[in-house]
C-alpha cells in the first residue's frame, strides 16, 4: 500500500461484524475478564496492545498506535498526553546519571528547557551541536554518550540536519538517534529508512490536525522498544480514548491536508522571498535554502510551517505587522487548519539566530493562499510605511 491507501486504512479492524467506518471511543480504567485466569493471562502479555487497565490503553490507542507503527515503519508506538511528555519519556529513558547527551542546537525550546534543567539537574552532560555538522557529529561523542537528539527542521529557523550521516556515526558508536518529526510527520519523512531509531510527534499538530487535542506519539524502532515503552509505563502515561480518536480521525486526511499546506506555504514562500521588507525566507523547500539539498534528498515534502527574517530590526514595528494580519490568528502551536503567526525568539548557544531582521513564523492553513498573500501585502505595506516615517 501506498501511504495515502495506509492512512485510510490503518488501525481499522475490517471483521466480519457490521461496525462504523471510524473505531469506537473506548472509555475504561477497569476492564472485566471472565475469568481470574483470563485476567492473569493478559497482565503476562504487558505492552502488546492487550486490554487488561485503562492506563495501559484501550482498543482506541491500540489502533492508533499500530496505525502509527506500520506508517512510519516501527516496531512499536506509544501514546502519551502531549508531545513535550513524549519528548521528556525518551529523554529518560536514555540519558542517565553520569551520560553525555548530543542535542541539536535549533531543538523546540521545551526540549533545549528539559535538557538544561532536568537532565543536568540529575548529572547527564549536554552538548549541543551545530544543525549542519554532519559527519562531524561523530567527534563530538565520547564513552559515555548516550543519545543523539535530532529535529530536522529545526524549530523556529528552519535547518536541516544530515540524519543519515549522524545515523551512521550513531551506529558506529552503538549510540540511538532519536529525531522530533513533528514537522514533516510520516508522510513526508521516513525516519526509520533514514536511520532514526526512536522517531517523536508532537500528534498535538497535523496529526490531530484541528487544534483541539494534546497528544504526542513515540515510535521506535525494535532494538529501543522495550526502553522506551517501560519508562512511559513506569511514569504512568495514559492519552485519553477521546483525544486517541481524535488523532486517528486526523489521519485519514493527514495526506489532502499537508499537500494543500504544502502548496500554499511554498507559494506564500516564494512570494515573500521577493517582497521588499523581507531580508530571507526560512523553508528548506526553497531552492535558495541552504538546506535545500538535503531536504530534496531525504524528505518527500514540507509542511506548512516556515521562517520569515523581515529587514526591519524593530520589534515593535514587526509587532504591529503580525497585530494587523487578519487571516492569521495570533497563538501557540501549529498543525491545525487555520493560519498563524508569531514572533519567536529561540535560544541557540552554538549559532546566533538571523543576525539584523525580525524573526516572523508563520504556519500556513487551509485557505486560499491568495487571501493570505494579500493579507501579508497589506501589513508588509503597513510595515514599510511605518520605517519610511521613520526615516523621513
Ligand atoms: C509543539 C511541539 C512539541 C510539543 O508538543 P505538545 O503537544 O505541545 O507538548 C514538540 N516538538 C515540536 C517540534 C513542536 O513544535
């Protein structure tokens, strides 16, 4: 099967009963067996998508997480309550006292906090690592490292990373990679073919898809399975049934939608990069990025999500751009149908971020992208208005 055959027809069990097209909401903390045997039987098959207590997941999880695995090519998958709680699991379930940690330095925020907060507060070292390193990543381990953290693109700005090349030092080490695949979900990047070994979403975004859910999903490979899949259960993660379904019901159109989000994201990127108050346009996907190659080579599309470097330095004249958009809505997260906008100000201690402009990103939604390119032209008008005055 192809993958937009897969989406539409994972987790979705065809038995011979008359059921509904989508599976059922399987709300449950106890679940009854027959018998006391039945009951015993099924707590000696831990992990295995067996129902036996709620917070071990129910026939909902169940057919997400085997939609998951056999879409991105895993061994297994586990749901928890937000991508960050994904994240923070397999993190964990790595890095230990006293281990050294390789981490991208254009990492989510979040992540970059947990690291520099939690793991160092417990011991492990954390080294940060240029998002164009190569196969210099593998001079940077040593003995005691545990993991390589990747995220391609990189949150905010948008960098590559040459996964295969860190995969093949990672392997020469004896080390996992472990990659944040939130942005290009598994249909445009195939993190196991790529030789990620623990591939996380941040389901919270295209894969629920309509902003109304938290949930993030570990997929691993079968060699870090049983790592990951016992610190999750020993923190005592459970996703709800309701937000499972809803995650699932997201996937059937995951394909339609990142196409038109792709499409118009790359359209309003294009257009941007010509447009007179824009200093550089942040999206792989354009030819003049410079991760433009790899990003051909290893993925097979891009989402909705890019960068924006607007000329102008002042922040408050930028403020009052992104204040007078009216098709871009004004708020956390992305992935959902609808267009946004923010401006962001990660923290990089390895390479300083846009040197001079503002640092705009937009997450580009299911409209027409001709209303988004005039709501754009007009605030960017507003915005060189504003700096003529200025000057004048
Ligand atoms: C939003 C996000 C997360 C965290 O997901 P939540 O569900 O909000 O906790 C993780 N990684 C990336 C790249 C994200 O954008």
């Amino acid at each position: 099967m192809r993958k937009d055959t897969s989406l539409i027809h994972l987790g979705r069990d065809h038995g011979d009963n008359p059921t509904s097209v989508n599976p059922p909401v399987m709300r449950a903390s106890t679940i009854l067996f027959p018998t006391l045997e039945a009951y015993e039987e099924a707590g000696a098959r831990k992990y295995t998508n067996t129902l036996r207590y709620g917070r071990h997941g129910t026939s909902t999880s169940f057919a997400l997480q085997e939609a998951m695995t056999k879409l991105e090519g895993g061994y297994g998958s586990c749901v928890l309550p937000s991508g960050l709680a994904a994240i923070a699991s397999v993190l964990t379930a790595f890095a230990k006292p006293g281990s050294h940690l390789l981490v991208c330095d254009t990492v989510y925020g979040p992540t970059r906090a947990f690291c520099d907060g939690h793991l160092r507060s417990i011991g492990v070292e954390v080294t940060y690592f240029a998002a164009g390193i190569c196969d210099g990543i593998a001079e940077l381990i040593r003995p005691n490292s545990c993991a390589i953290y990747c995220e391609a693109p990189g949150s905010c700005t948008f960098e590559m990373q040459d996964i295969p090349a860190i995969s093949k030092a990672a392997r020469a080490a004896g080390i996992p990679v472990l990659h944040d695949n939130t942005w290009a979900t598994p249909y445009y990047f195939d993190s196991f073919a790529k030789g990620v070994d623990v591939s996380i979403h941040a389901a919270t975004k295209y894969i629920v898809g309509h902003s109304d859910a938290m949930l993030g999903i570990v997929v691993c490979n079968e060699a870090t399975w049983q790592t990951v899949r016992g610190v999750v259960g020993a923190f005592g993660y459970a996703a709800s049934a309701d937000d499972c379904y809803l995650a699932l019901r997201g996937l059937r159109t995951l394909g339609l939608r990142l196409q038109r989000h792709q499409e118009s994201a790359l359209k309003l990127a294009s257009w941007l990069e010509g447009h007179e108050a824009v200093a550089r346009v942040l999206h792989p996907g354009l030819p003049s990025n410079a991760g433009h190659a790899i990003w051909k080579r290893d993925f097979t599309g891009a989402s909705g999500l890019f960068g924006v470097v607007l000329k102008t330095g002042d922040r408050a004249a930028a403020t009052a751009f992104a204040n007078s958009l009216e098709h871009f809505g004004i708020g956390s997260s992305w992935g959902g149908y609808e267009s946004l906008v923010t401006l962001p100000q990660p923290t990089r201690t390895i390479e300083p971020v846009s040197p001079g402009g503002v640092l705009v990103r937009l997450h580009v939604g299911l409209e027409d992208p001709e209303d988004l390119i005039e709501d754009l032209d007009r605030g960017l008008a507003l915005l060189l208005d504003r700096s003529a005055k200025q000057a004048g």
